[in-house]
C-alpha cells in the first residue's frame, strides 16, 4: 500500500514538473517572439524615418571661399567648416591607404558593417574593462557625420549600421572614400585630407609623402591629442603605429615605413592666410557679399574672391597700428595686473591658455596671458608661466612702467599700478623663445584701452589696399575704419583751403592772425582760440596751414562761404552730414577715417575723386564671372578760365570783409560732378598738395617725413586730444589714421595730438607699404607757374629773403616787395 502511494505521488510530481517546464518555455518563447517582434518593430520604425543614402551619389561637400589679394595671393577665407574638396583621383594611393589601414582595415571587403571587428572590438573592451577599440567601418563614419546626429544612443548606431548597409549598395568604395576624405575632421579647423595638408604641411595634397601621409592618417582617432603642431612627439607614435599598419597590410614594405619614420618632418603651424590681419577688411566685405548671395553661398559655396588688398602692406597696417596703439597706450601708465589668481587657480588657468596656443614653440614679438609664479625682490626678476612655460621678467622688461614692487604673496595689491605679486596673470611679449618649454625672455606688455583705425587707398583707382578698424577684431568687431563718426579737427582744413583756392585765394594769401569774434545767436559771441593761444598777425596761407592756425582757418571759411566748403567735401565723396557752420573750419564735422582718406585721394589724382572700392570680381565654384568692378576711366581735365582774380587778397580781423575777385573755377552751385568725375581742378589739386607737402616738411606732420621721399599731409587735433588724425599720401597711395578711445569723452592725454599719436603710426606704416614704388614727385599742370614771393608779406621779391611759391598761372602777385 505505501509502495502503490509512493509510485502515485512520484507520478503526479513528475507530470507537474513537467508542467511547470513546458509553461517556463512557453513564457521564454513568448517573451523571445514579442521581443523579436517589438525589435522588428522598433527596426521597421526607424527605417522608415532614415534619410535618403541616394542624395549623397551628388552630394558636395560645403566648400571653403577664399579671398586673394591684388597679386594673387590668398588673404582669407570664409567657412563654416574649412575644407578644399577634391577628388579621389587625385588624391596619392597611398595616402588612402594609410587611412584604410589605420582606420578600417576591412574597407574593401565588408558590406558596411564589419562584424568580426565588432566581436574583436568587444573582446577587447571587456578584457580591459573600458572602451579601448572602435569597431565603426569607414562607411558607418560618413553615415555619422553626413546622415545623423552624434548622439550617443542604441538608435543612434542601429540607424548607422542600417545606413552602412545602403550606402554600400548604392555607391561604390572610391564614392564612399570621396565623401570620407574630404568630410573627416583632421584637428587645427580643418575638415578634409586636402586642408588638413595645407595646414600642417603647406602643400597640396598629392604633394604629400608617406611620412606626411601617415600623420594625417593618425589624425582621426584625436585631432588634438596627435596635432604635430602642439603634440609633435605624440604624432610621431601615432605616425608608427599607421605606418605598421600598413606594412600588415601590404600596403608598403617594412623598409619603405622604416624610411618614413627617419624622415625629417617640416610643420608650418597654421594656415596660409592672415587670419586676425586681415579681419576688418573681410569683415567689410563679408556684409555686401552675404547680403548678395546669401550664407550659404558665401559659406558653402567655394565662392572665388578677388579684391583690392595688397597682402604686404594690409600686414605692414596691421603691425603699425597694434604697436603703435601700445606706445600711445603705454604713455598713459601701468594699469596693474589682468586679474590676481589664487595659488590653487593657477593651474587650470594654465591649462586653459595652453589649449588656446596654436604652435609648439612661442613666437617671438606675440604676446601670451601669463602667471607670475616666484620673484626675487633682491635681483628684480618675476617667473613667469605661459600655459606650460616657464620664463623670466626682468627690470628691463617693464620699465616702461616705472619701478614695480615685486611682492612675494597672493593677492590683489593696495596700489595694483605699482606692484606685482604671486599669482597676477599679466600681459607679456615673447623676446627670445622658449627653449623646451624653459628659459624664455618676456617683457611686460598691456593690451591697449586706445583704439585706432588705419585706411590706405590707390588714388588712381580708389581701390582700397589695407583697412585697419581697430585693435583686435576679436574682442570687438566694430570697424572704425567705416562706422566709426569722430571730429576732424585740423585734417579736414584741406578741404576748406582747397575752396579757398577755388575761390581765387593763392598761397601767398595772407591773413591776419588776430581774435576776432563772430555772432553766435542770443546776443552771444563765438570767439575762435589757437591752438597754442598766441597770434601771429599777418600770415599767408602757406604758413596759416604748415603750422595749423585756427584762426586763420575760420576768416578764410567765412570769406568764402561756408557753402562752397560743403559743396566742396561732397564732391570729395564725405556722405556724413556737414554742418554749414563756422566751426567746420576747426574739424566739427563727424566723418569716418574712410570718408576723409577717400577725400584727401583726389588732391592725390589730380582733383579727379574715384570711389573707394574692395572688391575686383567674384567666381563661383565653377568658374564663373559673377561679378567684376572696374573703375571709372578718368574725365577729362578742367581747363580753368583766365582768371581776374586779385594778386593778394589781405583778409582783416573784421567778421565781414569785401569778397576777392571772381574764382578761376566755375561756382559750387554749377559744379555738379559725379564722384567720378572732376572734384575740383588740376590746378587746385596740385596747390593743396604743395601746401601740404609744408605741413610734413616744417609743419605739425614732420614726422611723416621718415619715409624719405615727396609727401602731403595734414595733422589733425580736436579738443582735449580726443582724437588724432594724419592724413598723408604720396602719388600712388593715400593712408589716413585715427586714434582715441571709444568713449568719446575720454582725451588721449599727453603725447596724444596728431603728429604725436596718428603720425608715427602713419610713418611706420608707409615706410613698408611704399618700399616697392618708384619715388616719384607731385606732378604739376603746365597751368601752374613758380615765382619767389617773400614768405611774409606774400609779394615778389627781388632779395635772398625770398622763397619760391606756385601759383595757377595769371594769379600771381604782380606788386615786389617794398614797392
């Protein structure tokens, strides 16, 4: 009886055990197919959602345009993403194989998917524990980077092995590699094989030879991490281990990889163009050109720009004014340190500034953010950090600005002008190099608070050569070259002095220099002051312009008519509003540095004006003219009537005094010029011109004479030195500068009037900008005759005393001296 109840029980156990295991597998199946079925599911999901692999059988990549200069020379570049696209076939098969080896050894044989690479890949991770290899094909890149996002999600890369797939079917391998090698970013703002080559290496890219080849293919694992510009050494392991792959390939012998790691590397640390040089006068340009054809052509489009720019001298405008900024800034004083770190601060900071260095060495003559890290009171030497360096400050290197006290501790200083402490990040230029990364010589620098702008013109053209708008285009876009509005001061006196000699007035003119006072409205007075505060009496307008009087200026504007001086600057091309009022004599009109340079070219060509342009012609990608300036081919020139003028016209102190005998040039009123056309005579032209060459000889602009050969110019100073302007030219080319703060309330200071400030700046700049033009004076119209006058009374002269004066020819003064 309890064998029978055994046997029964172990039967109803067996059968429910049996039981449970066939509803366990039923669940486990039914889970696997509603899984399978929500994947498929999932899959067909975000099949449906995928992008057309098709698009990409025409696709081109977004393209680089580039900017040249007047000599064919590359200046710049507009982008999104710097690439140079080109084709497969011109691309070294070897080059392309070093990819293929480094990245994606399979390429040639897989479909889009190489599936013993993902189990090598995961064997590999697991064995470490972390991600230590990818198993992403080549094509599962380009599907990344040209079909998805970067997103790290599971549909992310389900979508990317799906598109792998597709793209493998509907486009070949050489396909596949176009879109790869010239898509891929390669670090250094570089997006394809053939920029990456021009940036490291300055060459093209079938230029390249295998040792380069293999740099580059080591590149995409971590641009930054193998930049042979920064991490030189680094690239160099990464050099060896592609080219190992290739040998394990077959794709070159064991001795020529051998031959490619001697080989000696020549790194030319960023691209060939002039980057911060150039910015205000791309920036200029990019306003019109993105205006006309839009961001995406002028971005992606691989537009072909050709401009005005000459490359030397818009570098040699860039030098001058950034150093000539620092002198005029350094005359105002120490300010003290950037900020103050705390010890624990300091390296981060550093970390920071080493990214932001572009080059394995510094440079010398730049200037860096650095850290003072140790001082030696005794001797007078800061150690100072730049990023990973190290280098010293000593006395000679900030004595400009006085003598520091060199504090031994952390802290902002009670007097942050007069000391330097631990931890005080500084301004310093690089005087002699670091010697692996040890050893460098900095002096002290201040980045400036004044700011400037520099314009440089071909008066036969009006084609702009440079354009400076301030003093780093990166902490602040704003182009004063253009948008900038300020006083003239005494650079715009030209103007009234050449409506002058419109106006019958001669050189030997003479005025008297004396205060006078003018009715101001209500009763009240204006009362024109001198610069100097002194009067000189009876002057002629020779020396009333060499030694800018003020006061002589404002009795010749009102003799004259204030109108015929504003018809006058629109001729000259000034669009800014121009109050008619006395006050014009002293500078009051607002005009930007470019509107005055642009006026000051016609007294350069011959009284012709030409309106200043930046651009010669734009081509598409293809080839095509899209557009193309040429200047207007110059008028003919004004033959002036005979003129009955009077010989001398004596200006009293009085406000209103009779007017001189009728102009040799037809009236303002009936003068209507095109800017291309006759802004004022040959003859006008010229005399302004002479007058002007006495400012520079023996006048306020005598530093303009460094560039040793015939010059104009004209100084100008507003109230309070809160502007400086010089304006000088020679015959082939026209440069203005303007230096103040933006803050229009704010004076330069001491040192800080035209000849002081804008002048050296004017003078450094020329004496690069004209070494390459033939020496050539100020042409005078056979209308023009020379006579000796004496210099103070403005009459001919028989004796020593006297000196040579041009004159329109029948204006002369017919009375000697003494008679």
């Amino acid at each position: 009886m309890q064998q029978e109840y055994t046997r029964t029980n172990r039967r109803a156990s067996g059968q429910g055990g049996r039981g449970f295991l066939s509803t366990l597998i039923l669940i486990v199946v039914t889970l696997v197919v509603v899984s399978l079925l929500a994947v498929g599911g999932y899959v067909a999901f975000l099949m449906a959602k995928l992008p057309k692999v098709d698009r990409l059988a025409d696709y081109k990549p977004p393209i680089v345009s580039q900017v040249y200069g007047d000599d064919g020379t590359l200046v710049g570049e507009f982008y999104l993403e710097r690439r140079l696209v080109v084709p497969v076939n011109k691309m070294p098969r070897k080059l392309i194989q070093a990819f293929v080896a480094a990245e994606d050894s399979s390429f040639y044989s897989h479909k889009g998917i190489d599936y013993f690479g993902i189990i090598r890949a995961a064997f590999k991770n697991l064995i470490s524990m972390r991600k230590k290899e990818g198993a992403s094909t080549i094509t599962q890149q380009v599907t990344k980077t040209m079909l998805l996002t970067s997103e790290k999600k599971l549909s992310r890369k389900i979508k990317e092995a799906i598109l792998a797939k597709r793209m493998e079917e509907k486009l070949t391998k050489d396909e596949i590699l176009y879109l790869y090698l010239n898509q891929i970013y390669l670090g250094a703002g570089s997006y394809g094989v053939e920029a990456a080559a021009e940036t490291y290496f300055g060459k093209h890219v079938e230029q390249l030879n295998l040792a380069e080849m293999a740099i580059l293919a080591g590149l995409p694992k971590a641009p930054n991490t193998y930049s042979p510009i920064k991490h030189l050494e680094r690239a160099k392991e990464r050099q060896s281990y592609v080219l190992d792959r290739m040998v394990a390939e077959g794709f070159v012998t064991q001795a020529e990889a051998d031959y490619a790691r001697r080989s000696p590397l020549t790194i030319l640390p960023g691209r060939r163009v002039m980057n911060d040089r150039v910015a205000y006068f791309l920036e200029q340009m990019r306003i019109y050109l993105e205006e006309k054809y839009g961001e995406d052509q002028l971005y992606k489009g691989g537009l072909k720009i050709y401009t005005t720019m000459n490359a030397a001298m818009q570098g040699a405008a860039y030098e001058a004014v950034r150093s000539g900024l620092k002198v005029v800034d350094k005359r105002q004083g120490f300010r003290g340190a950037v900020k103050y770190l705390q010890q624990a601060e300091v390296e981060q900071f550093c970390d920071k500034v080493e990214e932001s260095i572009d080059s394995a060495a510094l440079k010398v003559g730049e200037t860096y953010p650095g850290v003072v890290t140790a001082v030696d009171p005794a001797k007078g030497i800061a150690t100072v950090r730049v990023g990973e360096r190290y280098g010293l400050l000593d006395r000679k290197g900030m004595a400009w600005a006085g003598k520091l006290n060199l504090v031994n501790s952390y802290g902002k200083p009670e007097k942050p002008s007069r000391s330097l402490v631990l931890g005080a990040v500084l301004d310093l230029q690089v005087l002699t190099p670091d010697q692996n990364k040890k050893g460098a010589v900095f002096a002290l620098d201040q980045v400036p608070e004044v700011q400037g702008a520099l314009v440089s013109i071909d008066p036969r053209t009006g084609g702009v050569k440079a354009m400076i708008g301030g003093y780093d285009f990166r902490k602040s876009q704003f182009n004063r070259a253009v948008q900038a509005k300020r006083n003239a001061g005494s650079a715009f006196k030209p103007i009234i002095y050449a409506a002058a000699l419109e106006k019958g007035f001669t050189a030997a003119t003479v005025i008297d220099d004396s205060p006078v006072e003018y009715p101001a409205g209500l009763g009240k007075t204006w009362s024109p002051k001198n610069y100097d505060n002194t009067y000189r009496g009876p002057v002629t307008m020779r020396e009333a312009l060499t030694h800018s009087i003020n006061v002589v200026s404002v009795k010749i504007l009102n003799q004259i008519g204030v109108e015929n001086a504003v018809a006058l600057a629109q001729r000259l091309g000034f669009t800014s509003k121009i109050e008619p009022n006395l006050s014009l004599a002293l500078g009051a009109a607002s005009v930007s540095p470019l509107e005055l340079t642009s006026a000051y070219t016609a007294f350069a060509n011959k009284g012709v004006h030409l309106p200043p342009y930046y651009i010669v012609k734009v081509m598409d990608s293809e080839g095509r003219v899209l557009e193309e300036y040429h200047p207007p081919a110059p008028p003919e020139p004004v033959v002036p009537p005979a003129s009955n003028a009077e010989q001398v016209v004596t200006l009293t102190d009085k406000p209103t005094i009779a007017k001189p005998a009728a102009s040799p040039l037809p009236s303002a009123g009936s003068m209507q010029l095109a800017r291309s056309e006759q802004a004022t005579s040959p003859e006008v032209a010229y005399l302004i011109t002479n007058l002007m060459e006495s400012v520079v000889q023996s006048g306020t602009g005598h530093r303009a004479a460094a560039i040793k050969r015939p010059v104009a110019g004209k100084t100008g100073t507003t109230n309070e030195m809160k502007d400086a302007w010089f304006v000088g030219y020679i015959p082939q080319l026209v440069t203005g500068v303007w230096v103040g703060f933006d803050n229009q309330a704010r004076s330069l200071g001491a040192g800080g009037s035209g000849g002081q400030a804008a002048a050296p700046i004017w003078a450094d700049y020329m004496l690069k900008a004209v070494a390459g033009l033939p020496v050539q004076g100020f042409e005078a119209p056979e209308t023009v005759s020379v006579v000796r006058v004496n210099p103070k009374s403005g009459k001919l002269s028989r004796g020593a005393d006297g000196a040579s004066e041009a004159f329109v020819r029948g204006t002369e003064p017919s009375v000697y001296e003494g008679d």
